[in-house]
C-alpha cells in the first residue's frame, strides 16, 4: 500500500519532532475530493506527527473529521476541536461540512492507523494493532514491522507481529525470504494462514502463482502441518462437545439411575422432570428480572435449589398418588407414567404456552476460552460440566455416606430382607423417588442453558436417559458415570464422520448388541430380584 511505503520512509529516513500541534498545511488536503491526494496526505501526516496524527486520523476513519471554511474539526458530539491544536473551540462554528472517504481510502487509512498504534504505551492498543496487521501486511512494511518487533516485549504480540513478518515476506522479491516466510507460516494453527498460502501451491491458466519450486514445495509441507494441527483440534472440540453431552446425560440419567434401580420402576415422565428444573429456572430469570434487576446475573444460583425442589415435590406427589400402587405391575406404571408426562406437558402449555421461552446465559457464562483459533471452548458447557461432577460427588456422598444411602442400598439388593430388618422400604421409595426427580429438575437448571426451553423439551432426553441406565448398569453410579460421558463423546465423533441421524442408528445398533451380549451392563449388580 501507498500509505505505508511514504510512512516507512518518515520513520526510516527522518525523525520528526514531536510537535505541540500539527501543521494546518499538513491536515488541509485531507479535505480534498481527490483520493489519491487524501491518501498522500494521511502518508505525510502520519509521517510528520505520528503521535498528533492518530486522533486526526482516527476522527477521518469515524467520520468525525469536518472542514469549516479553511480549518479542520474534530467533532465529538456537541464538542468541536480544532484537528491542528486539539483545543476545543468556542463557541462552535455554525457550519462544518464532515469530510467523507471511500474504501480504498479507508483501507489505506486502516493500514496507517494500524501502524503507528504498533508503538503505542497501551498493551491493548498495540495488541489489536498486531492483529489487524497479521494477515494484512505486505512486503513495504517489513522494516517498520522490524522496528516494531525489536521494541516489543510481550510475548503475545511478539508472536502475532512475527506472523504479520512472515506474511508480509511473502510479497519479497527474493526466494530465500519467501522460503524462510513460508516455513516459519507453517508453525501458526490459524486457519486464515493455510488459506494464505493455499495460492503458492496453484497455477493461473499455465503460470504457477509461485514461481520457485522450493518455494511451492515448502508451501505445501507447510499446509499439510497447519491441516494437522486443524484436525487435532476439532478432534479436540468434538472430544469437550461429547463430555458436554455426556454430562448432560448424566444428569438427566442419575435419577433413573435411583429410581429404576430401587423400585424398578420404568418412569416415561423422566423428561418432563427436566422440564420443572427448567422452567423454574426460567421463572426464577423472570422474579429477579421484576424485583431484583440489579442481580439478574445471579438468577442461576437462585434457581438451581429451586429447581431441585420443584421436581422432587412433583416426583414424591406422582410416587405417592399413583406409582406407589402399581409396585410389580411395570406394564401399567410405564403406561401411567407415560400418561403423566402428557398431563405434565399439557399443564406446561397451559401455565406458560405452547411457545419456546427465553432463558437467557447469566454474563459470567458469555463468551469462552480460546484454546487454538480454531476451538472455543463456551464457559456455558464448561460450567455445565463442573456442575455435573459437583452433583455427583453430593449423589456418592448421599448414597454412601448417609442413612438414606444405606437404606437405598439395602432396598436395591433385597428389598425382602432389608423389610425384615426395620428398614421402611415404603418411605425409601418416597425418598429415593423425590431424590431422584430432583436431580432431574437440576439437570433441567443446567440444560436451560443451552437449549430450547418448552413443553416437550422432555421428550428427547428420555430415550438417551434409560439407554445410560441399561447400559451402565442398573443402579450403578459408576456405570452410568461411563456410559453417559461414553456415550456422549462417542456419539459426536461418529456426528462428525457419518452426520447426526446416521450416527443415532448406529450408536442404538451397538447398545442392543451389546445388551444382548452383557445384559447386566457395564457394571453388574446384585439386584433386589435376585435370590441369593
């Protein structure tokens, strides 16, 4: 570009005085209806007063920059500075005609404005400089992209500035530099720089667009090493992507896990539990958005004992009005739960419509953390999957450190015996329902935060919740642990290669072979049909 040789050449060949104001002569033909003399002129300015320049030119950029009779203007809302002094001026002129540029002009006035933030005192001025520069800079901002590289002491920026001279080395004349710019491209994981030097490797009509062999030949290595690393992190993100799944899973599958484990009970309604958890935690978004809006960003903490009490009453009311009756009979409980869960959606469309609500991610889980500029890993699924490890440490501690634990364990291996010796199997059901409904209504909280919230959101986690369970292992905590992250990982790698519908075939093809092979599960248990 224009802009940056003429600026290349004020920083190499002089050094101009800082100045307590600019040159009026200097700003005036930024003014002109020529572009090629305003692209002159930022060249020259930036030349003879980098420091002063930058607010001009950045006032140009944003279109804040205007002319009244022969001075420049700087205008800032109902503030008017005069651009050769920065004073503010008033009272202010009546009339200023704001100076307009086109994108070639705006492109070079990018490049410049980019160029003298490299050597600003502020770490993120020169940061965000760096990284406009990256794959934008060519061959005439070598020297000043040395200068910059030499002054620099960041790590960080070092790397991106390092980058932005590899790339700018491919405009070189000389082979051996774009050989060694090459090379060095070939160690970035960015992929905007193999679709930089996707060109070296391909012919236009007979010409190669790079003419050295060794050159084209690096390029290509360079590529194949950039694909590698591509791969290895999608692989990556597809390997967080199923942990996210799987503890998704997790969550919706512990309280199956209880509830089918100690009472047998094959419980349809299991997905509309995780419908009460989200909707609450909806309805917790809505109490805090009209009576405490300036803790908005909390709702969630609020919500998750909320949610965890709203479908363990909604569980030990179904146990104790219908199921506790149909004990042995899991033909009838299935169709009774199955016909609850159509009554739990049809009082959802009721209460709050046919219609998806809004649960909006609390500010703390925007955004994400940036492992390689090809994998953003959200804070949303990483503070879903911590959640999903504390809940399971609080459900072993339950089950293995209290009473009721004890008490359920005793239940889920003979239920006969455990009656004998005083246990009230008739409350643990209660108890172990209620529980694990609960743990369903938390599963709710955390899927709200990534999904639709509606009335039949239920509906396609219950099919994957008793596929965990069986395939774990009936009332193993253990197994369900592995066979949803199992699952979860398995399942996006196979969406990844095969695309989602055929990888739902297979991933259900494999757990009836291996159902049939190891009916028990991955973890057998003693359960409590099974004499002695």
């Amino acid at each position: 570009m224009r802009t940056i040789g003429l600026l290349l050449c004020g920083w190499l060949l002089s050094a101009a005085s800082v100045q307590a104001a600019i040159d009026p002569s200097l700003l005036k033909p930024l003014a002109s209806e020529d572009s090629d003399t305003k692209i002159m002129a930022i060249a020259a300015l930036a030349q003879a007063a980098p420091e002063e320049a930058l607010p001009v030119l950045k006032a140009l950029a944003d279109n804040a920059l205007a002319v009244s009779g022969e001075r420049l203007l700087i205008v800032d809302g109902e503030r008017v500075f005069d651009a050769a002094s920065n004073t503010e001026i008033k009272p202010a002129p009546a009339a200023h005609e704001t100076i307009g540029i086109n994108n070639r002009v705006r492109r070079e006035l990018s490049g410049a404005l980019a160029a003298l933030r490299l050597f600003s005192a502020d770490r993120e001025v020169r940061w965000q400089a760096a990284q406009e520069l990256t794959l934008s800079a060519d061959a005439k901002m070598l020297p000043l992209l040395d200068k910059a590289l030499a002054a620099e002491t960041d790590s960080e920026i070092r790397a991106r500035l390092q980058l932005a001279h590899a790339q700018a080395s491919l405009g070189s004349t000389d082979a051996g530099v774009r050989h060694v710019a090459v090379r060095a491209l070939g160690e970035s994981s960015d992929p905007n720089v193999r679709q930089l030097l996707m060109p070296l490797t391909e012919k236009r009509g007979d010409a190669w667009v790079e003419p050295d062999s060794a050159v084209r030949a690096a390029a290509g290595t360079s590529i194949r090493a950039i694909e590698q690393r591509l791969a290895w992190a999608d692989n990556l993100g597809r390997a967080f992507t199923g942990l996210s799944l799987g503890s998704i899973l997790l969550l919706a599958a512990l309280g199956l896990a209880i509830t089918y484990g100690v009472m047998g009970v094959i419980n349809m309604a299991h997905g509309e539990l995780l419908m009460v958890g989200a909707y609450s935690a909806w309805a917790m978004q809505s109490v805090f958005r009209a009576y405490l809006p300036s803790a908005l960003d909390w709702y969630l903490l609020a919500a998750i004992p909320v949610g965890f009490l709203a479908a363990a009453l909604v569980g030990v009311l179904m146990e104790r009005i219908v199921i506790r009756h149909l004990y042995g009979r899991p033909l009838e409980t299935l169709l009774a739960t199955w016909g609850i869960s159509l009554f739990l959606m049809q009082v959802a469309r009721t209460l709050f419509g046919a219609q998806n609500v809004e649960v909006a991610n609390p500010v703390w889980m925007a955004g994400g953390i940036e492992v390689l500029p090809n994998l953003m890993l959200p804070w949303n699924r990483i503070i879903i999957v911590a959640f999903s490890i504390a809940v399971l440490a609080a459900m072993w501690a339950i089950l293995n450190l209290s009473r009721l634990g004890m008490f359920v364990r005793a239940v889920t291996q003979n239920r006969a015996m455990a009656g004998c010796v005083g246990v009230p199997t008739g409350r643990v059901d209660t108890l172990a329902f209620g529980l694990g409904a609960g743990i369903a209504g938390l599963g709710g909280v955390a899927l709200s935060q990534i999904a639709n919230v509606g009335p039949d959101m239920g509906q396609g986690y219950i099919v994957d919740s008793f596929m965990v369970v069986v395939l774990g292992g009936v009332g193993q905590l253990a197994g369900a642990v592995w066979a949803a992250l199992g699952l979860g990982v398995f399942t996006k790698f196979l969406e990844g290669w095969t695309g989602a519908v055929v990888a739902k075939i297979v991933v259900l093809v494999f757990i009836i072979i291996f159902i049939q092979k190891r009916p028990q599960g991955l973890f057998a248990l003693k359960g409590r049909f099974v004499e002695s």
